[in-house]
C-alpha cells in the first residue's frame, strides 16, 4: 500500500529533477533583467506623472493654453515613454526566460545609443557638441558606465554566453 505522502515526496523529487535540468539563469542576467523592469517603471512614472499633470491643468479650469499640451506639440518625444516602456518589459522578461534574440537586440540597442549619445551629447569623441552643465555630464556619464557593464555581462560573462548557448 502507497501512503498519499510517499507519492507527494516522488512527485517533487520528478519536479526539482526537472528544474535542474533546464537551463539555469546567472545572476548578472537576472540583475540585467531586473534592471530592464526598473527601467520601465521609471519611464511609465515619469509619463504618468506628466500625464496627470497635464488632467490636473484641465481639471482646473485653466485656460486651454496648457503648458503639457504646448510642449507636446514642441516636442512630441514624451509620446515615446509608453513605448519606451514596452520594449524594455519585452528586454527584461526575455532575458529572464533566457531567450537570445533578447540578449543580442539588447546589445545592438546598448551600441545604437552609445553611437546616437556620442554624436548628439558627447562632444568629447565627436567635435563640438552641446554645451552640458555639471549634473547633465555626470548622467551622461553614469548612463555610460551602467550600458557598458550591462553590455560587458551580456558579452563576455562565461555564464552568460554559456546560458545563452554559445561556446567558448
């Protein structure tokens, strides 16, 4: 006769048997992952916060000349954090499934930015660039210094590669 128990006790033993043969995720790409979903909640907040910015001057009753609405007509650029947000979910949860095209199109967008802010911020490699104050050049630089670790975990971590299904 077979105790309820003793077959609950092989049921999870079948389970961690399974899970240990999948891949399993190193933690510099959960941190990348988790990293991903940080950025996103941040650009949501900061959409939503103009958003309800702009609800709030309406609700008000203040004249139709609103500041949201001029600037988003300047420049349009903010209609972009929703999408934004999007993509970096999409980055975030297929590195954590451990899905390549994730990895590689993250790395393609780590080098696109670096090549975009070095022409349009960073007048240090590219000539004359624009005139940048003291805590703009120390996001600058503190931007480029989490792409390149993220980028360097994504490229040679052994682990990682290894994760992902690349030799040596």
């Amino acid at each position: 006769m077979e105790y309820i128990g003793s077959r609950m006790i092989r049921r999870v033993a079948e389970i961690a048997d399974s899970l240990s043969a999948r891949k399993r995720r190193p933690v510099p790409i959960t941190l990348v992952a988790l990293f991903q979903f940080f950025k996103a909640g941040f650009l949501f907040l900061i959409f939503w916060r103009a958003w309800q910015g702009h609800v709030l001057w309406v609700a008000s009753g203040r004249s139709s000349s609103d500041p949201f609405v001029r600037q988003l007509i300047a420049d349009p650029s903010i209609l972009l954090l929703p999408a934004m947000t999007i993509v970096f979910i999409v980055f975030g949860w297929g590195l954590w499934t451990l899905q390549n095209w994730a990895r590689e199109n993250l790395i393609g967008m780590i080098l696109l930015c670096w090549l975009c802010g070095g022409i349009s911020f960073n007048g240090f490699l590219f000539g004359e660039g624009i005139v940048m104050d003291d805590w703009s050049r120390q996001t600058l630089v503190c931007a480029l210094i989490l792409d390149l670790t993220v980028f360097c975990c994504l490229v040679f971590y052994p682990d990682v590669r290894k994760a992902f299904g690349e030799r040596d």
